[in-house]
C-alpha cells in the first residue's frame, strides 16, 4: 500500500511551499488508494511552538487535506529513537563519541587551514567507547566509508553521491533528542512510509537517511524531492512576495479548492488543462510528471482561477466561504441578505470573497453617504416618475424574489413608457449611494422589501421641489 506523510516543522505558519508539498504527498497517496499521514517533527525545542501546531492544523482543516494517521509527534516518541539509537550501536553500525565543543571546533579549523572540507575526522570512530555519563556524549552513525549512494528519485531522477563526500553525523544528542536525519528514518520506517515527498533543499540529506536504513536492514523508500517556488521574478520567495502563511490566502479572499487547483498547477500539468476538480487532481496525479524545474507564483493567474470558482461553484457552498468575510468585516448577518444571494450578484465582479464582502456592505449597512455627483446627474426631476412608480410595483409585491423585482421594475419602465436605463440609474443610487452596482434587479432584490423602500423614500426626499 502507497503510504505518504507530511512532516512539517513546527516553528511558524505553514507557507505556501509546505502546503504544495501536503497537497502532493495527499493526492499521490489517495490516486493510489493509499493512506496519507500527518507527522509533527517537532523536536527543535527552541523554535517549535503550540501556535505553529495550531496554524499547521488550522490550514490543513481549511485545505481539506485529511490524513488517516496524526498527527504524530515526535516528542511522543523520544523512548523509540534511543532505543533503535543504542540498538545500531550494539550491532557496530554507531558509536559513542565524547569531544567537547572546543575539541569539535579545532578540528573544523584544522581542517579549513589544511584547505580540507570541514567534517568530523573520525576520531571515536573505531574505539569502540562504552556508554558513560558526560555531557559530551553523542552516538555517531558510522558511514560507509566507500562506494556511492545511488538515488532514482522520482521528480529529479538519478543522482550519485560519493560515500567519501558524507561523514559520521550525529545520530542522537547527550540532552536525549534525535538528530533529524536519524528521527526521519525510524519514523518513516516505523510508520511503513512507501514515498517519502519533500523539498529539494533535502536532497542533500537524503543520501545520508538512505544509508541509515541500509545499516537497519531497512527497505528503502521511494523519494521525489520537489523544485522550489520562486516569486514572480525568480527570485526566491519572501513575505512581501508570496510566502506567505496559507491562511493569509483565506484572509485576502481565495477560496481552499481555487488554491489547491492552483498548487497542483505549480509544478504539475496534464495538457493544457487549467482548472481540475479535487477528483480530477487525485485521478491524474502522478509524482512521475512533475516538472524539475523551480515554478513562479503569479498573483494574476491565482485571481483569474479563483474568480473561475466563484463564477461555477454553487452558490450556497460560496457563500459558506463568503460568510466568514462577511463577519469578519463586523456585518450583521440578520440585516442583511443570504450569503448565496450576494455570490450571484456579484460573483462575475470580483476575483476574491474579501472583495465581495467589502462590495455587499451596502446591503448590510445603513446608506449613510451618497456620491454627489450621483446625486445631481441622476436624483433630478426627471427621477421623481421613475421611481415613484418602481416603489409603488415594489411595495405591492406579495413574494419579494429577484425574478419578482426584475419583473415590478420592467412593468415600471414600461408603464411609464421609459428604457430600463432611465428607471435603472435614479434606483442604483437611492439603493447604493453610487452609479455602480450589480444587475439592478439583484441591487434591489438584496436591499430587502423594506429595505429597498426606505432607501427609495430617502432618495425622493433629496429631488428638487
């Protein structure tokens, strides 16, 4: 069985990157009806923190990638480690090793002053030190000392690497925590993991985790080490340009499947297709086919698919989404319209839920300014007929609906033998204040029954006599 696993650390939000790395590790594992697990690697005690835990749980709920295992923490399995620690050093595949810091650091400038690569040279290699107590103790995996580590890795391909290029690392710490090239391993292997998925900034580490497992006896798993995301110059991301927390997408208005679909695309393609359905992703993905090469965030084409989704998606399951701005902005949402209401009326305007919300204020706000300019061109007395007469259909409907006020407002227009445009404009700004709106039918129809009379009524007051 294909078993994936995400293994963020714990010490910030989870990023733009980590969330393409989840999302693939989920759909390789669920194209292959295999299981996904969630892994805390939260041994750094100095950065790691609960509200990191909490902000990479947040986005994951929000994403809607499930796991079927986790999350499991490392701290929780401190005991495991030392116990397959102490069992390598048994079996003469590790070793205690006792210099101290300054011993360490004399060895690096000996090293740097012969103008050899700085490594550790070995020292305790083959002493065969037993176990005692001292603040120094450390336990070394003993490297292969020749030969090559060889790697077919599923995005990069074949990479070589000299055993004479890695050295002795650290494998567990004198204060009792694992190194994490060690940690990795026994809990990859521990929890049966089939493809381990992850950044190329670990390509270096994985020749290393490969020999561990050799030294267990251990079948080695499949790796894909992904191409890093680059800002839209290609330069490596910062906050100010795109690495961002994945719950800042949530804020600035995208919703969790318009973000997946556009993850998925960044690094990934099948022909020419640009938006893809959860089920459609998990039916074509295949770690095979993605691309080697770094990829480039585009805000424009984020908003372009993100409005794509709000333009299909059913409108109540939108307004789900939309409901969260719309408090977050402090609306009352019982004076207001529904939420899928707002969606259609304004969903072919805007690329994103926060620009929506901002948009709807008008429906769930008191109108307490107007643009003056609005005001002269179209509250005039060429207005007072128009709508008079659209009150009056308004105020008479026994059913208050969009189709229903679209109709009210055309029998107006014709009664009074008029274009829609002349009953239209005077209604857009008693209704917002402005010249601007959606579908005037939908303008009023969201105002509500009373809503949108008051609003008429004050307009009226403010024609010239």
């Amino acid at each position: 069985m294909t078993r994936t696993r995400f293994a963020p650390s714990p010490t910030g939000y989870l990023h733009i990157g980590g969330a393409r790395t989840a999302l693939y590790c989920w759909l390789e594992a669920r194209r292959a009806g295999g299981q996904f697990i969630l892994r805390i690697e939260d041994t750094d005690r100095e950065r790691s923190t609960q509200a990191a835990i909490d902000a990479i749980l947040e986005a994951m709920q929000w994403l809607g990638l499930d796991y079927d295992e986790g999350p499991i923490y490392q701290t929780h399995r401190l005991q495991r480690y030392r116990e397959v620690a102490e069992q390598m050093v048994a079996a003469g595949t590790a070793y205690y090793a006792y210099e101290s810091k300054e011993e360490l650091q004399a060895a690096r400038e000996a090293a740097e002053a012969a103008k050899e690569k700085p490594r550790y040279n070995g020292a305790y290699r083959d002493r065969n030190e037993p176990y005692r107590d001292d603040p120094n103790r450390v336990i070394r995996f003993k490297n292969p000392l020749d030969g090559t580590v060889v790697l077919e890795d599923k995005v990069k391909g074949r990479i070589e690497i000299a055993n004479s290029e890695l050295d002795d690392l650290v494998i567990f710490r004198a204060d009792g925590y694992p190194t994490y090239n060690f940690a990795v391993v026994v809990d990859d292997l521990d929890m049966g993991i089939t493809d381990v998925v992850r950044g190329d900034d670990h390509v270096n580490n994985t020749p290393r985790q490969i020999n561990i497992y050799k030294a267990l006896g251990a079948p080695v798993p499949h790796f894909a080490h992904l191409p890093m995301i680059l800002d839209h110059e290609g330069k490596k991301l910062s906050k100010r340009t795109g690495a961002a927390d994945v719950m800042q997408y949530r804020d600035e208005g995208y919703l969790p499947h318009a973000l997946l679909n556009y993850l998925v695309r960044l690094g990934w393609s099948h022909g020419d297709q640009e938006i893809f359905s959860i089920p459609e992703m998990t039916a074509l993905f295949q770690l095979s086919d993605v691309n080697s090469s770094p990829s480039r965030l585009d805000a424009a084409k984020l908003g372009w698919m993100n409005q794509q989704y709000l333009k299909s998606d059913d409108p109540v399951e939108v307004g789900k989404h939309l409901q969260w701005h719309l408090l977050n902005n402090g609306y009352d949402l019982s004076s207001g319209p529904a939420a899928a209401d707002v969606v259609i009326a304004l969903r072919d305007r805007v690329q994103t839920l926060k620009d929506m919300a901002e948009r709807a204020a008008v429906w769930y706000r008191p109108l307490e300014s107007y643009d003056e300019a609005a005001v002269a061109k179209h509250l005039n007395a060429a207005a007072q007929a128009p709508l008079s007469e659209a009150r009056a259909r308004l105020a008479a409907l026994s059913e208050w609906s969009a189709d229903n006020v679209s109709a009210a407002l055309h029998e107006a227009a014709e009664a009074l033998g008029l274009g829609m445009g002349k009953v239209a404009q005077p209604l857009r700004v008693a209704i917002t204040g402005t010249q601007v709106s959606p579908d005037i039918s939908h303008t009023v129809y969201l105002a509500g029954q009373a809503g949108a009379l008051q609003r008429i009524d004050a307009a009226l007051t403010k024609i010239p006599a």
